[in-house]
C-alpha cells in the first residue's frame, strides 16, 4: 500500500485497476479517474485512517441528537461540515422520476429511457436530449420552495459555526434558503450556470437563457442549440462527466480541519461523495439523520458504527426519521428552535444572532480558510 502512495495519482490507479478493485464498481473508477487528473490520489480518496481503526475513548456524552448537541456546545465547534442528499428537499414536493406510477416518471417513458437514471448520462443526452429537457421543465429552481432542513442549513452559518455543506443535490435550494454560495459545494452540479457542452474552453450561457428556450418546448432548446452550436445545459454533473472541480480543491482542506460532520438525507451509495464520511479524523463526531441506517461500516469502508455496542462505537450517532424532524430535533437540543422556526416562518429573511462562543471576537467559521472558498 506504501508503494502505491509514492506513485502519481494516476499510475498509482491504474495499478489498483489492474489488481481488481474497481472489478465491481466502474462507476467508482470513473470518479477516482477524473479527481487523480487533478492530482487528488485516489489512496487519500479510499482510505483516509489506519486500515482498522482502532478502539479509542469516547468523545461523546451519549450516541445520540442531545449528546451530539452536548458535544457542539461543550467544545464550541465553528468548523461543522454538512453532507446532504435528496433526503433534505423531500418535503418539498420535488417529484419522483426513478418510482414507477409518479406522474413525471411516467412522462418520462415516452423517451425510451433503458433505466430512470439514464435522464442523467451524457451519453444518453446527446442522442435524445429531451428527456433531461423535460425533467429539467419540471424541476427548474423556483418550482419548488425551500424545506425546514434547508433553513436548518442556514441557521448553521448564521450562528457562524458551518465550514462548508457538501450536496448530492441538483436543486439549487440550499442557495434559495439563504446559504451563501461560497459555503456550498454541489458534487453533482445544479441550475446555477448553464453551458455548451464539449466546448473546450467551456462556453457558458446565461441560464436565464436556457430557461427560456425548455420553456419553450423542442422548437427553443433546437433552436437554442443551432444558435450555440451545440446542445446547452445546466452545469450538472452527467454520468460521464467530470465533477467540478470546487469539489477537489475544497474536499481535502475542509475536510481536515472539520470539527463535526453531519450527514442528512442520503443513501451513501454514489462515489466518491459517499466516502467523504471517513474524511474525518477518528475522533470527530459525525451523525447521521435519515430514515434508514446507511454508510454503516460494514458496506462502506471506515464508516459509521452507531449499530455497535460497547467499544464498538466511539463517535457516531443516528437519528431515525426524516429530514425535517431531525433538524428540528438538533435544533431543539441546541436551544435554537426559535431560531429555526424564525426563519422558517420568514423564508430566511430573520435575522439570527452568532452562537455564545462565536460572539467573542472568533470571526466566522471559514476565516481560516478564506483562501479555499
């Protein structure tokens, strides 16, 4: 293992594909590709600790949302990264496009699509565009308003303590509930921008531009297309596609010098995004809050073990429940409920006083890392 840190990163992947550890998940080898390209080594990408990590005191008072809370006043953390998926705009009505019998899945069908996710693969989008133009139409920003999580968000880098939230999501409602662009890193893109694609240097277009010509059905975004010369779309990350590259700049940084993670709404299935969960040193607490357990250390390397007794867990917990509810719970456990719910009330207008120990002169969470922003 020692021999492949002291290769590039590119040669050092190639050798890990040929002893077959992508044999299973080309996905995963795509992703590691395009970030080894960028100089990030896919070693400190898949294993980011010891390979067993051994036992060690536990940091918190109790493995769940108040020992949590306990742990963030007690320690007066002010680098909290937040990973979030789909989870966190649930209850905000997007619809479904992968579950049969929902209306925009349906729509959908008429397109041939082979499987669901195919709407999102380059490929795909390059031989029939209109699919990703239709549910584009449908899940446009502004469609769809923010979800108490998302203000939860907020209310984080308001009480000055949020490094950075890292989002599997294409929506863009981090950034409508308030959440300043610069602590957010989109893994996977969203409408913010739009762009021609296999353009080198990239060509951008304004995005207004391309809402308009969806809007107008197959005659805009045709006609869109032979006016830039060739197919536009927003700057989300396909499958085929690099990831963009905030995300490899900011990843190691941030993730070094965060003092809690929180994880909220996702399956932890997609790589990398789901590895970042081992990003963090062996003693900071991280919690997950979704419906199911996920990213358990037993399918996802160095991941979470709140499901251990004993020893076994150190600095994990889980909240069982949706989004929304678990947002609130921490909230409330922090005493900012009336924070939360001010917010929530004022879609983000309210203003909300920094948390105790952010008072005294600390500055905001990310001033030791303005540079990376």
């Amino acid at each position: 293992m020692s021999a492949l840190m002291d290769m590039p990163p590119q040669e050092a992947l190639q050798e890990m594909r040929k002893a077959g550890a992508f044999d299973d998940n080309e996905e995963a080898y795509e992703q590691l590709a395009i970030l080894a390209e960028k100089g990030v080594h896919p070693l400190k990408l898949l294993r980011r600790r010891t390979p067993q990590e051994k036992p060690m005191d536990p940091v918190l008072s109790s493995f769940d949302v108040e020992g949590v809370a306990r742990y963030i006043q007690e320690h007066e953390c002010k680098r909290v990264i937040v990973m979030c998926g789909a989870g966190i705009s649930t209850s905000a009505g997007i619809p479904d496009f992968r579950t049969p019998g929902t209306g925009l899945y349906d729509n959908l069908q008429r397109f041939d699509l082979p499987n669901p996710e195919a709407v999102f693969d380059i490929e795909f989008f390059k031989r029939k565009p209109a699919a990703f133009y239709e549910l584009a139409k449908e899940m446009w920003p502004g469609n769809y308003d923010p979800t108490p999580t998302h203000y939860f968000l907020k209310l984080l880098n308001d009480k000055g303590i949020l490094l950075r939230v890292y989002s599997q999501n294409i929506d863009s409602l981090e950034c409508r509930a308030g959440l300043p662009r610069e602590r957010l890193v989109a893994a996977h893109g969203n409408f913010d921008a739009a762009h021609v694609i296999d353009t080198d240097p990239e060509v951008e277009v304004d995005i207004d531009e391309l809402k308009d010509a969806i809007e107008k059905g197959e005659e805009g975004w045709q006609a869109l297309r032979e006016e830039k010369g060739n197919l536009v779309k927003p700057k989300i990350t396909f499958f085929g596609e690099e990831l963009p590259s905030r995300f490899a700049e900011l990843v190691e940084p941030d993730f070094r010098s965060c003092d809690l993670l929180l994880v909220l709404g996702t399956s932890l299935v997609v790589s990398p995004f789901c590895n970042l969960v081992s990003f963090c040193t062996g003693a900071v607490p991280r919690l997950l809050i979704n419906r199911e357990p996920a990213g358990t250390h037993d399918r996802l390397r160095y991941g979470f073990r709140f499901q251990e007794e004993g020893s076994g867990n150190w600095r994990d917990a889980f909240y069982s429940g949706d989004c929304d509810s678990g947002s609130r719970s921490l909230a409330k456990a922090l005493g900012w409920d009336s924070d939360l719910e001010s917010l929530v009330a004022s879609k983000g207008d309210a203003t909300v006083e920094r948390a105790a120990w952010m008072l005294e002169g600390q500055g905001n969470a990310g001033t030791t890392n303005e540079s990376s922003l």
